[in-house]
C-alpha cells in the first residue's frame, strides 16, 4: 500500500508539473480572456443588484499606449525591468516596516501579481504563495519582461467588473488605450492598489494627489525609453 500511495503521488506530482509547464508555454502566444479572479467577481454578483456585466478587451502590447506601461511600472514595480521575479530589497523593507504598522504593505512585483491573477485562487496560505513563487519564476524563464507586462496590462483589475487597460480606457475616457495621455494612464495606475474603492472616473483628491504623483515618477524614470528596451 505505502508503494502504490508512493508511485501515485510521484505520477501526480509529474502529472501537476508538465501540465502547469504546459499551460505557461501556451499562454506565452495566445491571449489570457479568463482568469480566476474575473470569475470570482462575476460569481460575486450573484444574488446581488450589480451588474454580471465583464468588461475585458484583450490587446497587444504594441497596441497600447506605452504611457499606460510605463504608468504601471512606475506605481507598482519600478524594478521590474531588471529584476527576476522577486524585488528582495523590497520584500526586506516591507518586513521592517509591517513591524510597526497597522495595516501590513506587501512588496509584490507585477510577475507576481501576474501570477496571482493568471494561475492561482484569491486568499492567502502557505500553498497559494509556494504556487506563487513557483509560477512567478515560471513566467520569469518563458514568457519574458514584455509578455509579462502585456498580460498585467490585460488582466488588471482597473475597475468594477472591469479588467485590462483598454477596457477601462473605453468605459471611462471613451477611447483606445493606444491613445492613453500621460495623465489617463497614470490616474488608471493610482486605482490599481484598489480599483473597487477608487474611482478613475470620479477620482478621489487622494487619487488626484496620487495620479501627479506618478506623473512625476514617471518623468524621473526617463519617461518611455525606461521600458523600451524590456
């Protein structure tokens, strides 16, 4: 009995491997359209007044204005063109600071974040942030900087119900994300820590605050050419 659990378990653990290995290298050439976290909002509305509406429209990456990937990189993750997965100094900050702080800050890079809402379940536990690591350094050997960035950019929660930079783009400025000013995509950047309480079309004076901030952040990065080279 112990040999059969054994071999079993080794098959499953294969099994687990080469399918989720598999499942990456797909998704490194065809479009994300679902994610777990898109279908937990849609289920949320369930028996509730809200809308059931999704509002998603994949683009490529050369087909959004790079303000809109330069914005992101600037409020979330402004290592990310150089480092693997993992911003440690980052992560050590995060630790020293939570000591003293009410409210905890976590240190996520955008592959996790990517990994996070492409691959895994909402919640925390031990399990879901090995998972995490795992598919954060997954996407990190085979998708790449820039398809990493594409799919953050399409699978973002920017909004009610609303998810990617062009979706948010057309419900609340009412053109592509091609055309995304400076100032539109870093006011969609100030919303991302919480897209559900803050507003881009109705911003807050916090996310107005937070939106000339970025703003600036971004001009100090060098402007575009910080990402050109990802």
């Amino acid at each position: 009995m112990l040999e059969r659990a054994y071999w079993f378990l080794i098959k499953a653990f294969l099994w687990l491997f080469f399918g989720s290995f598999g499942y990456v290298v797909a998704l490194k050439y065809v479009p994300v359209w679902v994610t777990p976290l898109i279908v937990s909002r849609w289920m949320d509305t369930f028996g509730t007044d809200e809308s059931s509406q999704v509002y998603k429209k994949w683009r490529p990456y050369d087909m959004i204005s790079k303000e809109a990937a330069l914005a992101v990189v600037s409020s979330e993750d402004q290592a990310f063109p150089t480092h693997w997965g993992f911003d440690f100094d980052e992560i050590q900050d995060a630790i020293k600071e939570n000591q003293t702080r009410k409210r905890p800050r976590g240190a996520s890079t955008i592959s996790q974040q990517v990994a996070k809402n492409v691959f895994l379940w909402s919640g925390r536990s031990y399990l879901r942030k090995g998972l995490e690591v795992y598919f954060t350094a997954l996407i990190e050997l085979i998708w790449g900087k820039k398809r990493i960035l594409e799919v953050y950019l399409n699978v973002a929660e920017t909004g009610p119900m609303t998810f990617g930079v062009e979706a948010a783009s057309q419900r609340y400025y009412g053109h592509s994300s091609a055309t995304l000013s400076r100032d539109e995509a870093a006011r969609i950047a100030a919303v991302l820590p919480n897209p559900r309480l803050f507003s881009i079309k109705k911003p807050s004076a916090y996310i107005q605050r937070r939106t000339r901030q970025i703003a600036r952040q971004m001009r100090y990065l060098g402007g575009q050419k910080y990402i050109r080279s990802l």
